[in-house]
C-alpha cells in the first residue's frame, strides 16, 4: 500500500490540471472505496496485495490534493493554523485508527477494518461535492501522459527496494538489475524533463530556499528519526521484556506528547521563529534521545515513559516546523509540484529509515560484549550524536 502510494502521488497534479481538484479528489475517494470493498473479497495473501495496490492509488490521488485545496483557497496569514489543525486531525486518525482496528478485529473480523472505510468514503465525498471548489486549474502549459509515467515508475522501483532490501525476498541479480533500471530511468527523465517548464518536479522549486530547506531537513531528520517509535515498542518488548500494557502506556505517552506539540507548534513559531525554532528543537532532541540511551541501559521504566513524551513533542514539532517552513514561499503555480515533492520526500523518508535502522541493530549487536551496551542503547547514541547535523542544514 505505502509502496503504490509513494509511486502514484505525482498523478494527483496531472489529473488536477485537467479534471480540476474536486473531480481529482472524488476519483480518488472512488477508487480507494473500490479498493476496500476488493479488499474485504480477498481469499489469499496474493489477491489482498492487489486489492490494496489499488487502495493505494486512491490514497496517493486523496492525501495531497486536501493540502493544496487549503494552500490554494486560505490567506496567507491562516496558512500556518489550517495546515497545523489537518496535520493535528491527521495525527488523531493514526492514534484512534490503530485501536479501533483491534477492537474490530477482535470482535468481529479483519474484513471489518476495510468495511469502515465506506461510510467514512461517502462522507468524504459529499463533503468533497459541497466544498471544495469546482473550477478546474487554469495551467499555461500541461504534462503529458509519458512523462507523468516516468517519475510514477521510478518512484514504485525505489519505493518497492527499499521495502524488501533487506528481507531477502529477491535474488541479488533481480535487485540490480532493478537498481539499473532506476538508474536508468532516472538519467533519462533528468535529460529530457527536468529542466522542462513542464515537469512534475521543477528544479526552480528548490530555488525557493525555503522550500528547499524544509524538504532536504525533512529528509534527514526522518531518515534518522523516523524509525523511532517501532524501535522504542521493539526493544520494550524484547530487551525489557514489558508487557502489553506497560509497551502501550509509553507509546501512548509518545503519541500524547506528539498531539500537544500541535497545539504549542503555532505560537512557538509566531514568538521566536523556524529558524531557531528548528535548531533548538533538533539539539534538544539530541539530548532527549541520548537521555534515553542510558534509561534503556538502566532499564529505568520511569525515565523511559518521561523520555517517550518528550521526544513525541520534540519530534513532532520538528516535522511540522519543516512542513510548514516549505509550504511558506509557494504560490498557485508551485503547489502542486511543491506538495507532491514535500509528500514523497517524507514518505521515501520513513522507508528509507526503516530500511536502514533493522540491519544495523543487527550490526551493533556484536559490539554489545565489548562496550558492554545492548544494542538498542548504541542506536540511540548513534542517532543522539548524528541529529545535531541537520543543524548545519537550518
């Protein structure tokens, strides 16, 4: 799902100059109902994996378009507060989302997740018919089909080895010869689209400093911060042998902490600004994170919990920082472009983080006699004394 996603968010752009952003968006809904509905049908690993590749157009064709439409329609002195209140409506849909699906699944079954989305659909849809505007976007010049279909492919061969990498899924001459083919492609698309008025990713846009900025911090903070959350349930439970309710209570206090960064995001901002904003806020989640690297070595529970929340603010008031800070300089003509990009750095992000933060636990893992440090406790350090980095960036 999150493979086809990531490689079909340029076509938001591409259908929204030609069928405007409310039929674009009602497509979508379209698409991602016929694909929960396909979803409930599924009798086999094979036939669920199809059925969410085309839940994951619909998502990759839904999720942008929202953010451009309040870009597009809002002051610019609101900008900063509507993006903050849907990045905080966001966030509650990944907390209540989870809890809700267990509770579904236990009650009555695992079709149940993909049978709620309906209803929630169709009332996406008629909110879509009432609101959002239904003028097409008038473009002086437009993206043809092909060169929509090159950046869609090489973004689902990125997306697609980043996911099985490292899980030994494909033989090695399968992975390169996949790695060439990107390479291929990507050198192709450089060559005759890049530098074209008409490409989905203008090189003008990272002329915008801050766009450019907030996309290439986001890309090194979630790379390193991204995986967090799983690491912190991982090593709770196995290091720390936790039980379930003590795991949910500190991944709970995260996400806690995460909702009220949103609400202290806005006036942060307003008093001291992103630039500063943004350093102190990535030097003290280097502190937190190392703070956390000697709790888990002293398997303290309390501290753990006290560190969770903290770094959930942290972290989120980071993301929204660089967020925000890119969106800031666009206007009507780069929206589109300037979302897609921002959407599909982060999401490439996260993978990449994922990727890459599994085998280097296992590569740490042999230096735990020697420095006499679990794993988990090394990984912290690494990344505690690697954040302050992304300083150099802001």
């Amino acid at each position: 799902y999150i493979v086809t996603v990531v490689a079909f968010t340029p076509a938001n752009s591409w259908l929204a100059e030609r069928l405007g952003e409310r039929k674009t968006y009602q497509i979508a809904i379209a698409i991602f109902t016929l694909g929960s509905l396909l979803c409930m049908t599924a009798t086999t690993l094979g036939s669920l994996s199809v059925f969410r590749f085309i839940q994951g157009i619909g998502g990759a064709l839904m999720l942008p378009i929202i953010r451009t439409v309040i870009l597009r329609t809002t002051p610019q002195k609101l900008k900063l507060r509507f993006l903050n209140r849907v990045t905080l409506l966001g966030l509650l849909g990944t907390l209540i989302g989870p809890v809700f699906g267990n509770i579904l699944v236990s009650f009555l079954s695992w079709q149940a997740i993909f049978l709620v989305n309906i209803p929630l659909a169709l009332l996406c849809f008629f909110l879509a018919t009432r609101y959002i505007p239904v003028a097409a976007i008038k473009e002086t010049t437009r993206t043809g089909a092909y060169e929509v279909a090159f950046p869609i492919l090489m973004l689902f061969l990125v997306a697609f080895m980043l996911t099985t990498a490292t899980k030994n899924i494909l033989p090695t001459f399968v992975m390169l010869f996949l790695s060439c083919s990107t390479l291929g492609l990507v050198f192709i698309y450089y060559r005759q689209h890049l530098i074209a008025e008409t490409a989905l990713f203008p090189r003008a846009l990272f002329g915008i400093r801050t766009f450019s900025v907030g996309v290439i911090g986001g890309i090194a903070t979630r790379t390193l911060l991204a995986s967090i959350p799983v690491v912190l349930s991982l090593m709770l439970q196995t290091t720390l042998a936790c039980k379930p309710v003590e795991t949910s209570l500190i991944l709970l206090l995260f996400s806690s902490g995460a909702l009220l960064s949103k609400l202290l995001f806005e006036p942060l901002v307003k008093r001291i600004g992103y630039r500063r904003l943004l350093m102190l806020t990535t030097s003290i989640t280097s502190l937190c994170i190392l703070a956390l690297s000697v709790a888990v070595q002293e398997k303290s529970m309390l501290l753990i919990g006290i560190i969770a929340m903290l770094l959930g603010v942290l972290i989120s008031t980071l993301y929204s920082a660089e967020s925000t800070l890119a969106f800031s300089n666009l206007n009507n003509s780069t929206y589109h472009s300037g979302n897609n990009l921002l959407t599909i750095s982060q999401l490439l992000s996260v993978m990449l983080s994922m990727t890459l933060t599994f085998p280097i636990l296992r590569f740490l893992s042999q230096f735990e006699i020697i420095f006499n440090l679990n794993p988990f406790s090394l990984l912290f350090l690494l990344l505690g004394i690697g954040l302050p980095l992304c300083c150099l960036i802001f």
